[in-house]
C-alpha cells in the first residue's frame, strides 16, 4: 500500500505576523487592539485556507513567524476556527533576560507524533538567529512527515557588504543545518519533509542571486511551490521598505509536490507579509 493510495493532499499555510499581535517592536497594545488584531488574522487565515480548500476537509499544517507567545497562538487558532486545528509547537526564543516575542508557531489538524523546537548550532563568525519549529505528523497511517517552521536572518540594518555577507551566510547556515538532518539514509531520502515561513531572501530577484540557501535547497532536491509562477502572483511582502515587492515567504517540500499554484492573501493593516497557502500532494 502506498502513501497516495492513503493520503490525497495536505494545505501548508504560513505567514509572518509581524510582531503579532502588537504590530511593533518591544511594544504592548491595549488588550482592545490586540484582540482585533487576533480576530482579524484569524479571519485573514482562514479566508485563506478556504479559497484553497473550499470543502473545508482537508489537513492543514500552519507555520507561523513573529508570534508573541503561547496564549497568543491558541487565542490565533480559536479564531482561525477550524474543526481539529490546534497549536503542536510554539518556541520558547530568548533576548537577553527575556522571551522574544518573534516566536515560531506550528498548527496542525494532524496526529502529531512529536513537536519540538531548537535554537541553530553554535558559530563563532555569523551565528543565526532564533532557530526552528520542528512538528512529526502522521499523514497517513504508514507515513510520518517532518514539518519545520522557520524565521530566518533578516536584512534589516544591513548597510555594507560586509553585513550583507554575513547575513546570506548565517540563511544558509540555518538552512543547512536541516538539509544536514534530513539526510537520506543508504542513498534514499527518509519521510517527506516541509519547510516553511519567512526566508527573508528573494529567490527570484538578482539582489539575491549569490544566497546560499537556495542552492542548498535545490541540491537537496526541496521543491519550492513558485516555480513557474507569473511574477505578480508571488508577492509575499507586498509594502513598506527595502524588501517591497518581495516573494520572502515560501513552502519548499521533498517527497510532497505542490498541486496548482500557491494562494497568496494579504494581510491587509495586519502584517507588511501576506500570507501562503500550498496544496501539496504525494
């Protein structure tokens, strides 16, 4: 029996908040503010899953960046609304004496056989930021998938070259360190795997042509979900900044290939990223 005789496809969403819910910085809205702005992402989210799902019966898997904490994302998957949707993971990142409040969150509708998180190895020259979600659901009853949800170095203050190299080292670094653990064993690729949120790299623009990430992600055989898609269908970053009118969010898959082309939704005042709907399939 085979994994597309058990399993007809999966939805992999992901979106950046942007200091969700506050939409600044080291900052607290009034709890009034911030529970519309949850109620609004959560409509936003769940618009999207149903323009690409509109029977409402397929799994979905959601990894989230830039979310304050733990009783944020519940109050997020509440509002999102959908049957059997609850939150695996969120990760526990720290700045300085305190807990970030740009952490990775993972939902799903799935049986989950395990959900961690991790902050990357340790370098001594171009250390990465923060780290990744990482949730083990059952897609089938003989097939377990690897979902991980990621954050990487952004560009923000970067004003020379030098920067600019340490900041596609420290991408490719993180991205590295998955390929590295997703390796396949004698010469076969293990379960699926998913990679997914806010690369904060465009890999279709020429600013971004020596990023490392992305040749590591084709070398090991990752399938990003816009290839081939019409330049104005991948915005992800849509305004405001350096990086407007930029496809920073993806979903990249081995052993899942998308079907039909990502749905992007904006996030309107809510966030400057849109959000990001893949069907992937067996």
């Amino acid at each position: 029996m085979t994994i597309a005789s058990l399993f007809l496809a999966l939805v992999v969403g992901t979106w950046n908040g942007e200091w969700f819910p506050s939409g600044r910085a080291e900052h607290r809205a009034s709890d009034e503010v911030e529970r519309e702005t949850i109620r609004a992402a959560g409509q936003m989210l769940r618009d999207g899953l149903a323009k690409i799902d509109p029977s409402g019966g397929e799994d979905v898997v959601l990894c989230l960046n830039e979310v304050r904490d733990a009783e944020t994302a519940e109050a997020l998957c509440r509002e999102i609304g959908r049957t059997n949707l609850s939150v695996c993971v969120v990760t526990g990142y720290r700045r300085r004496d305190r807990f970030d409040q740009q952490q990775d969150v993972i939902m799903t509708t799935l049986p989950v056989v395990k959900g961690s998180w991790s902050r990357w190895k340790t370098w001594k020259d171009a250390q990465p930021p923060r780290g990744y979600a990482r949730a083990d659901v059952v897609v089938s009853p003989t097939v377990t998938a690897t979902v991980y949800a990621v954050h990487l170095k952004s560009n923000y203050g970067q004003t020379t070259e030098a920067i600019a190299n340490e900041n596609r080292l420290k991408r490719g670094r993180a991205i590295g360190q998955l390929v590295e653990q997703e390796q396949p064993k004698r010469g076969k690729y293990r379960a699926p795997v998913v990679i997914a949120g806010d690369f904060n790299a465009d890999r279709f623009s020429p600013e971004f042509a020596s990023e490392p990430l992305f040749k590591v992600l084709d070398a090991a055989k990752f399938i990003d979900s816009f290839d081939g898609l019409d330049a104005s269908k991948r915005i992800t970053h849509p305004g405001r900044g350096r990086g407007a009118g930029s496809t920073l969010d993806y979903v990249v898959s081995r052993g899942l290939s998308p079907q039909g082309p990502p749905v992007v939704v904006p996030a309107l005042r809510i966030s400057d990223h849109s959000a990001v709907f893949v069907r992937l399939v067996p």
